[in-house]
C-alpha cells in the first residue's frame, strides 16, 4: 500500500459537547428497555451441528432411561422370597427357565417361583422377577439347577426404568451451553434435533482515514487497524458470529453506504472510532438516519470510553465503540457483551473475581466509572494487584493484564494497600513465579527465554527504575532492573540500594548518538564533534530524554549551557528517539545500540550504561529466583545478550 492521504482541510473547528452524559447503569438499562423483550430467535438443529451453543428451550425428557427394569450385572433373574432362608448351611435350589437373556432380547417367560433365568449386564428383568443374584454367588447344579447361599434383597442390581433420566423431567434448561455432556444426554432419550439460539449475526466495521490492515506495510502517520480484529474475536468468544467489513475511511458518504449495508445484512452492528464528536466524525449522525429510536446514549460516565455511542435502529442495536482499543475493548465487555449475550440466548458472563491488594494509590475522576487494568503478584499475606495501565491508547496492558478493578464513579481515588476486588480476565489465577518490576530493557526476554521454555511463568512489569526500586523495598517483586546514575559517586546503581536489597550486575548497555546513516553532520565524527556541528548548523533538530533517564544526564554533559532545538522534546524511552530520528521529526539524539541498528540507525557511542539488577534478598533462594541467576550467567544467556548488542556484566 502507498496510500498516502493529503491532510484533509478543517471544515469546521465547532465541537459539540457531550451535553448529556449518562451512568453507566442508566445507559445499560435504557440501551436493555429499547431492546427487550425480542422474538426468541431459535433454531431447530441436528445433535452433530449444536456443540457450543446456547439450548432456546427447554429440553423434556420424551422417554424413560433405562426404558425398561434392567440388570446391573451378569447373573441370575429371581424372585427374592425364594432366598428369604438361603444360608451356608442350607443352600436354595432354584430350577433354570429355558431362556439366556442377553442385551437386547426382550424376554419371553416369566420367572416363577421356584425359577431362575439367566441374564446378562443390561437384560430386561423378565415378569415375576424382581432382584439379581450375581454368577459368582451361585453353584450349578447339574445343567438345568443352581444353589444360591445367600438371600436377595428385592431390588438388588436392579436398575428400574426411568431411575436415570423420568419421563416427562426437564432434561436440559434453556441457556445451557451444550458440551459432549447434554450431547449424550440427549442422545440418550433419543433426541435428534434440538431447539438452539440462532447466533446473531453482529457486522465489525473499523473507521479512519489512518487505519491500515495487518499484513500490509504501513505509510507514514498510518497505524494498524486493531480494532477490527479484537471486536471481532470478542463477538465470537461471547456466543456472536462476527463478519468484519473492513475499515471505512471517514467520509460521510462511504460510511454510511457500509452502514447501510452490514447493517441490512446482521442482526447487530458495532463500529469503532470516530465517536468522538469532533468536526471529523460522522458516524452518529448517521446512525440517527438508519431507524427508529436512533441513538439512546452517546457519552457514558466510564474510564475508559466516555464517547461511547448506543442506538437501536428498528429493533437491532448499533454501537460506536471509543477508537482506542483498550477503550474499546472495555466498553465492549461493560456495555455489549451484556446485550449481545442475551440476544445469543446466553446467560450472563460470570467472570472469575479475586481479592487483592493494591500497593499503590490510584487517582480517579469524580464522577466516571473507572475501570484499571492490574497485574496480580503473589505477596507475604495474599495477592497484590499492580495498575499496569499505560493510558486508553495501550493495547499491551492488556495483554499483560491477570484483570481489571473498578473504581466507582463517586470515588475520586483508590487510596495505597487498599483491598479490591479484580475481575479476572481469564477463569483462573496464574500467579507468576518471578516478579520483575522495574526499568524494561529488550535484553530481559533473552535471559528469561529459558525459565518460559521451562514452565515458569515470568512477569516483568514496566515501572521505571525508581518504581521498581520502591516495589522491591516493599518486597512486592523478586528482582527490580534498575540503571540510575549517581552524579556524585559517578556511579552507577549501587549508591541507590536499601537495606534488604543486593545487586545483581546486568549487563551495559553502550549508549550513544543516533543520526541517519550518511548525514555528513555526524558521519564518521565523535560524539563531541558531531554535537558541536549539530550545534553549528541553526536548522538542525535534537530529540532529548526526559528528566531523570541516565541518558539524559549523557545528554546534558554534552550540550552544556545550549539549548539547541528540539530540547523539550522529551520522550521516555529509547525506542522513542530513535523513531524521532528515523522519521525525520529529529536530526539526532541518544540511545542505546541495539535500539540504534534495529532502526538502521547511524550510531557513535559515548559511554556505557550500567542495567543490574535489585535483588530482593528474602526471595533470593525462591527457585524461580535461582533459575534467573543461573540463565544470566549461563553461555547462552551472555551470548544471546553480546548477540543482541549487550555487554554481559
Ligand atoms: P477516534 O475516536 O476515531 O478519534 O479515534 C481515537 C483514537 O483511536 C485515534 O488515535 C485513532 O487512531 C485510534 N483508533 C481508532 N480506530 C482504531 C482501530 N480500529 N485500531 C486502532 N486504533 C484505532
Ligand atoms: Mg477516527
């Protein structure tokens, strides 16, 4: 793709304000009023087509099982007044019928008293018999005789009609999910077809001019269209069959052809992105022109996702999720799956939930239902859920999220050690079995590749240094990454350590300035000659570091009392400089090599950066622990850091 749109001029700087904002709860229920009661949408289907969804009715059982008085084992039909005074010492005769019953024949002559008929596991009990003597607990005598030494309760292995599943019993109730189980229950009564919920059919449709489909190359100020794929995955996972239309750009017309279109051909309709009610974004008024009621909410007192948009045109719902994908996904999961799961004929979700404890205090609008991404980490007196969020825009948080807690609306903060309630985003806790908060470094997924490969599951949880080091003097983690530079000693992470925590050398990290291979200005100079000359030319641009980053400091050696341009661009992290760099927002900055070659960057280095580790003494014999000792120091550990750029420690 080459696509590369013109910026479009502003037609209007007017943006309407969310003038109406709803509660959450007030949302949902009128979104749920303009919606239910609605025909039930079942479907009659073969038992071999129903695995995995939801029962529409009722399921009564139209027969009997067992459909007859069966024996439980092989042996003897009998009438046990014949046993009443069987003994050891004075054994009963009973005479044998002239009949075998084996599974499947229906027996032809009674058993009369006096009588015995053979019969195998699984034979009807023939008239006149009402109990089993077991083979082993019976004597032949002759070919036509046994001796029994043992009386028979009446019923013994017997298994009487209908003791399994009663005629006339609710068999299955409506909203059961059917698995192999209800498949052989039904089976069992001889059931065929059932009634199931028809999935409904739900239209993805992703909007912006910037978006761009995975597997195709991105153009300058494009982004990849994550939406599009996680709604649609969301959809399916909560009883929906999901059809993605693409992603539309935002012209009015074009939209509202797609509109038109995926909503003629589903039950449902769901679009994320333009919601905001910025000059640029159309799709809510259109909505207002594809039926009646039209929209029911557009802005609800959630964080993330206050431009959420709810409408029900002509009884299907159409939704506008928040661009953001985190936002989106969790308006998605608060406000739709509710409906969707209803109209799939499903019951509600019920997520796993877990108490823990929050470290760290966490501030909240008044007035919004917030809703905070955490990690869970095992503590000293139970679970400890670290905020992992990065702001709506972050889809990594996600990933690295055990769940979520919900912070109310009439809150204005969750204070430090408070005990929440997080909802699990997957049934079960997997609480990890090494804790490493702190500094993120590229190099941390080469050293602990092994303990994955082993089955330990490892959390690294990016805080920065002076996060991680709080988090390890709380004992909350194993091992804390940490580089900060002391400016006095002129050294590197030990001046930084507490009582309780030891260091553990890392490895360095050659750090350096950036530019763009060829740029004369910097080609083949050191690093005070190249920055003397970006210094020389006016049109030159830095990208800096913020404050606090050991780079920074690197930075501000070299550039003593200038204040060149570009100075207060301050991002956080290496990757962010070189991006600057390579997309021509900047001329040069600092980082680290291997960020620098990744990006085919020109680099000069200047000084060694030191990465090391706090380690948690009270944890350190954890095996987890040990594990990550042993594969920092290994062959394979060293080499895959030299491979990568780094210099084991
Ligand atoms: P919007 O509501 O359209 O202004 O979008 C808000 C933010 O979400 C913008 O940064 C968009 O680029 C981003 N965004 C919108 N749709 C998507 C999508 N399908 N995938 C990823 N990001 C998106
Ligand atoms: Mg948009």
């Amino acid at each position: 793709m080459t696509k590369t749109p013109v910026p479009k001029k502003p037609e209007s700087l007017d943006q309407e304000q969310f003038l109406t904002i709803l509660s959450r709860e007030d949302a949902l229920a009128r979104f749920e009023a303009a919606l239910f009661p609605r025909e039930p949408n079942g479907e009659l289907r073969k038992l071999a087509d129903v695995l995995g969804s939801a029962l529409s009715e009722d399921v009564v059982a139209p027969i009997d099982v067992p459909p007859f008085d069966r024996s439980n084992v092989d042996g003897f039909a009998v009438r046990s007044a014949d046993l009443s005074a069987a003994s050891e010492a004075a054994p009963a005769r009973l005479r044998l019928n002239d009949e075998v019953i084996a599974c499947g024949v229906a027996p032809a002559r009674p058993v009369l008293s006096g009588t015995a008929t053979s019969i195998a596991t699984g034979g009807p009990l023939p008239r006149g018999a009402d109990a089993i003597v077991m083979v082993e607990h019976t004597q032949p005598s002759g070919s036509r005789a046994i001796d029994i030494r043992r009386a028979a309760s009446p019923g013994q292995f017997v298994s009487y009609a209908g003791s399994d599943i009663a005629r006339g019993e609710a068999l299955l109730r409506a909203g059961t999910i059917v698995g192999s189980r209800e498949i052989g229950m039904l089976a069992a009564c001889g059931i065929a077809e059932v009634m199931v919920a028809r999935k409904p059919r739900v239209a993805v449709l992703s909007t912006g001019d910037e978006l761009v489909q995975p597997g195709n190359a991105l153009w300058p100020a494009a982004i990849y269209d994550t939406n599009g794929a996680i709604v649609t995955a969301a959809i399916n996972e909560n009883g929906g069959e999901a059809r993605f239309y693409g992603a539309i750009a935002d012209d009015e017309a074009a939209l509202e052809a797609a509109m038109r279109k995926a909503l003629a051909e589903s039950d449902m309709l769901v679009l994320s992105g333009g919601t905001s009610k910025g000059a640029g974004d159309v799709s809510h008024r259109i909505i207002a022109r594809l039926g009646k009621p039209g929209i029911i909410a557009h802005g609800v007192a959630l964080k993330p996702g206050k431009p959420l948009c709810l409408a029900v045109c002509d009884g299907k719902p159409v939704v506008i999720l928040p661009g953001f994908p985190t936002s989106a996904m969790f308006t998605f999961h608060d406000m739709i799956v509710p409906v969707l799961r209803r109209m799939a004929g499903l019951p509600p979700r019920s997520d796993a939930k877990v108490s823990a404890r929050v470290p760290v205090r966490i501030a909240s609008e008044l007035g919004r239902t917030e809703f905070v991404m955490v990690s869970l980490v095992e503590g000293a007196d139970g679970l400890i859920a670290y905020p992992t969020g990065k702001g709506s825009g972050a889809i990594t948080s996600f990933a690295q999220a055990d769940g979520f807690l919900k912070i109310d609306a009439l809150a204005d903060q969750m204070p430090a050690n408070a005990e929440a309630e997080v909802t699990l985003f997957t049934p079960h806790v997997r609480v990890p079995d090494l804790v490493i908060v702190g500094s993120h470094c590229t190099g941390l997924d080469l050293v602990t590749a092994p303990l994955a490969r082993a089955g330990l599951a490892v959390r690294s949880i990016a805080v920065g240094s002076l996060g991680g080091l709080a988090a390890a003097r709380r004992g909350e983690c194993d091992l804390a990454p940490i580089h900060l530079f002391d400016d006095k000693s002129e050294t590197y992470n030990t001046p930084f350590l507490s009582e309780g925590l030891e260091l553990v050398p890392g490895w360095r990290r050659m750090q350096g300035i950036v530019f763009r291979k060829g740029d004369a200005r910097f080609e083949g100079k050191s690093a005070q000659e190249a920055v003397r000359s970006a210094l020389a030319d006016p049109a030159c641009i830095m990208v800096n570091r913020n404050q606090g980053a050991g780079t920074r400091i690197l930075i501000d050696r070299l550039l003593g009392e200038a204040r060149p341009d570009g100075y207060w661009n301050q991002p956080r992290s290496h990757n962010a400089v070189a991006a600057a760099v390579a997309q021509h927002r900047a001329d040069w900055g600092m980082t680290i090599a291997p960020v620098a070659h990744a990006s085919d960057l020109g680099f000069i280095p200047l000084a060694e950066e030191h990465y090391d580790f706090a380690l948690v003494r009270a944890r350190k014999q954890r095996a987890a622990v040990q594990a990550f000792l042993d594969a920092l120091s290994s062959e394979e550990g060293r080499a895959a850091l030299t491979k990568a750029g780094f210099r084991p420690a």
